[in-house]
C-alpha cells in the first residue's frame, strides 16, 4: 500500500513540474511574441514606412519631372499631333473610329443618316471658364461663332459654373445649347456604376437650371468611357457624344496646326471637337476655331450644333446590313483611351 502510495504522490509532483514547466514556457513565449511584434511595429513604424513613402514621393517627383520636360512635353504633341494627323488619311476611318469607341455617337456618317449634306457638327468642351470670371473669352468664341453664321454645343463642366452663370446664359442667348461634361475635367471610367451616377446627376443638376428641357446629351471627359458609364447613361436617356475631328488643341498650343488638323479631317457630317479658351490658359484654341470655321465655311460646311444635326439628318430607313450591326462594345471598363 505504501508502495502504491508513494508513486502516486511521485506521479502527481511530476505532472504538477510539468504543468508548471509549461504554464512557464507559454508565459515566455507569449511575453517573446509580444515583444516581436512590438519591435516590428516600431520598426515598421520609423524605417518601413518612412522608407516606402521616400520612395513614394521620390517616384512621383521624378514623374512630374519628367511629365515637365520641355522635351518629353514637346515628344508627346509631335507624337499625339502625328497621330490625329494620320487617322483621317484612313480609308473608311468614320467606321473605325465607331468601332473603336462603342455606345457614343462619334459622326453622321453619310449611307447611315439621311440629309446629311455639308452640315457639320461643332462642339467646345470645358466651358463656360475654369478660371476666374475675368478670365473667360466668352465674348470672343461668341463673336467668332455669330460671324461664320455657325451653331454649337458646349460641354460644360458643373464645378466650373459657379459665379459665371451668366456666361452660361450667353450661350443660350445666342442659339448655342449646352451638355453635361460631368463635374470635373477628369476621366471617369473606373468609376462604379452607382459611382458615376451619382456624380452625373448632381452635374445634371447644376446645369438643368439653364433649361427648360432635360439635358440628355452627354461628352465623357478625356475621352475615356466604360461599360458601367454606359449603362447608366442608357439607362437614363442620355446620348453620349465624342467625336470623329479633334485638332489636338490641349496638348499643341501653334493655332495653324490644329486647324490643319481638323480641316484635313472633316467629312460630311463629322462632328469637331475643340477647348474652350481663357486668358492664360489655352488661349490659342480662339484662333484655331476662327481658323477652323473659316475654312469650313469657305469649303460649303453648314456648321450646326450635335441637337440641329440630330434632328435634321435622322437615320436612314434603309440601311445596308453592315449599318445593321450593333456596334462593338467593350468588356474592359477602361479599353477605351481618351484625347
């Protein structure tokens, strides 16, 4: 019995050494743990992320160096005004380009519209002034349009209202009309769709004041468009509008060259798009349009704004298949790139 009693007393202290041998190792080793992870996070804390934010604004400084170049700047309009030059020398280009941007009206083209004739659409984008109201050239595009008997639509962004509403009124005044070129002059195609609605329509808002019409036409800022853009301005009625001509006038500031660009490239029933000009911003886009609408209107072109062309050139009742088909769209919500 003795025998039996010690081993149990013996069993026990062994389990209880070791139940404290453990309770002391866990201890530690949570105690080592936690010091680890302390250490991390003051070493993460004042050299990770002061080192990976170094690096961060070390890579976008000399990424704006670079955007800054003089000669990046100057390698980027000779290739993008090369570009625009050489697209209207493709055979059939009206129906690339409607390929290329799928869901927006881009021309009238001839064989798809009826009545199409000389008319050509004229649009200015990013209007009525980003700047402040002294610096607008409202009065100049006016003039300018008055003189070649010509109508337009101007894209307007909503931020830029504010204070200048009178020159919004203008535009009316003189027979032009206006259209939603969302709140700000930036892309929106990685927007969601609830994203972009909900900064569509408080762009709506803004300028729905002006008119006793709802405004349903639509220009996506720098071009850019996506599938969820698409479906909500379906969705709500909307006709987006981009464009076959563009003079490159936001990034070549020589006047003549965008001109040329847009003259070489115009057909019946294209639609131009150009920049609203500011003082000190732009402001050669003034003499590109005068140029631009002189040369239309010596070559015959009844310049018209996109609502006038809609409304007299409706589609052809008979088509051939080709017209028929639907146009490609996009799966990519950022496939399309912008000018």
């Amino acid at each position: 019995m003795n025998n039996n009693h010690d081993l149990s007393e013996k069993t026990a202290r062994i389990s209880q050494s070791m139940s404290s041998f453990f309770q002391r190792v866990g201890h530690e080793t949570q105690s080592r743990m936690q010091q680890a992870q302390q250490q991390f996070k003051q070493f993460n804390e004042e050299v990770i992320v002061p080192k990976k934010k170094e690096i961060t604004e070390g890579v976008a400084k000399r990424a704006k160096q670079f955007r800054e170049d003089e000669r990046v700047q100057r390698a980027v309009t000779e290739t993008s005004n090369n570009f625009f030059e050489v697209v209207g020398k493709i055979p059939q280009y009206q129906k690339v380009v409607n390929l290329m941007y799928p869901g927006t009206m881009n021309c009238f083209e001839e064989g798809k519209y009826d009545n199409v004739g000389d008319k050509v659409v004229f649009t200015i984008d990013d209007g009525p002034c980003r700047g402040s109201l002294d610096k607008n050239m409202m009065n100049e595009v006016l003039a300018l349009l008055r003189r070649y008997d010509a109508k337009a639509t101007f894209f307007l962004v909503s931020n830029y209202v504010s204070d200048k509403e009178e020159l919004v009124q203008m535009i009316l005044e003189n027979g032009h009309e206006i259209g939603n070129h969302m709140c700000e002059d930036k892309p929106y195609h990685n927007y969601t769709e609830a994203d972009f609605e909900t900064e569509l329509m408080f762009a709506d808002a803004v300028l729905s004041q002006f008119s006793e019409k709802p405004i349903r036409i639509f220009r996506p800022p720098s071009g850019k468009t996506s599938k969820a853009m698409r479906s909500v301005l379906s969705r709500l009625g909307y006709t987006s509008v981009f464009g076959d001509v563009y003079g490159n006038d936001a990034w070549c500031d020589n006047p003549e060259r965008c001109a040329n660009i847009i003259l070489q490239n115009t057909r019946p029933g294209s639609i131009v798009a150009c920049h609203m000009p500011e003082r000190g911003f732009r402001e050669w886009c003034l003499e590109e349009m005068e140029l631009a609408l002189k040369g239309l209107t010596e070559r015959g072109c009844t310049i018209v704004s996109f609502s006038e062309m809609r409304s007299a050139c409706p589609p052809c009742t008979i088509q051939s298949s080709e017209a028929k088909e639907p146009p490609l769209d996009s799966t990519e919500s950022s496939k399309e790139t912008g000018v």
